[in-house]
C-alpha cells in the first residue's frame, strides 16, 4: 500500500518542519505500557515518544543498509596482557584508520582496559571492524552501539 508523499524531490520543494498530525490505534493495554514507559523516560507527551520510536527505527534501518553512512561507538574491555592483543587492535585500527574518528583508552586497574573507539563508515564497513576487534582474541567484551549521522532525520 502505498503512503502519501510529504514533499515532491523532482520539484526541489520540501516541507521541512511541517508538522503532520495523524492517528493511532492502540489497545489499551499498549497505551498504558507506553505511557508509564514515557513518564519514566521523562517525555513532555506521547508525540515526543513516538517521534523518538521513528527516529530509532530509521536509525537501525539505516544499519541494515550497507550504502548508507553511519557512525557508532564501539566499548572493548581486555586485558592488556594478553599476548599480542595490543599489537592485534592497533594493527587492525591503523588498517582502518579512516573509518575510526576517536579513540579513548582508560585503565580499569592493574590489568583491564577499557576502550572506546568513534567509527564512521558505510554499515558493512563499521560491523565488520567492529566484530574484527570485538572477536580479537584476549577481548573480555565488546559492544557497537550505532548511531546516525543525523542527516536524514527530523
């Protein structure tokens, strides 16, 4: 079924910030779920909510496209005496050096260490590195948390 258009593209017209009204079907079950989820998560209103459910879902679909540009962080947590783990993720980083934008290394304690590292890229690139050094051996843990440019949301 197809949805209606906001704005025409070929015409160069674009309603940014035009604010479209529409209605929701809930049972009633789901919309009192929701709302205590908002006032926890301390929304003004359920458009707030609902706005920011969209977003994360463009978001995520964004990921699952391996053209678009995405960034992400990715937290390892190692020891850093395990045997050549250091030389593995700095290779591996130097190698892509140009998907990663920051990195921060904090030591935990006398052995552990925790990095987070700022990746930009097309998704394909980014979970790619990020399972390569997620997977190197000797890291504890490792999560990609992905993110958006930001470009294409409102």
């Amino acid at each position: 079924m197809g949805r209606k258009k906001y704005s025409d593209p070929s015409s160069g017209e674009t309603e940014t910030g035009k604010i479209i009204r529409f209605g929701v079907s809930a049972d009633v079950r789901l919309l009192e779920k929701f709302d205590e989820m908002i006032d926890e998560k301390c929304y003004a209103n359920r458009s707030e909510a609902i706005r920011d459910l969209i977003r994360d879902e463009l978001v995520e679909h964004a990921w699952t496209t391996s053209n678009e540009e995405v960034v992400g962080t990715l937290t390892l947590v190692y020891n850093h005496e395990s045997h050549e783990l250091n030389d593995k993720l700095t290779s591996l980083q130097h190698d892509h050096h140009t998907n990663i934008i920051s990195t921060l290394h904090v030591h935990l304690d006398a052995h552990n260490c925790l990095e987070v590292l700022v990746l930009k890229g097309n998704s394909k690139e980014i979970k790619n590195l990020s399972d390569r050094l997620s997977g190197a051996k000797g890291v504890k843990h490792g999560k990609l948390t992905m993110s958006t440019t930001g470009k294409e949301l409102y």
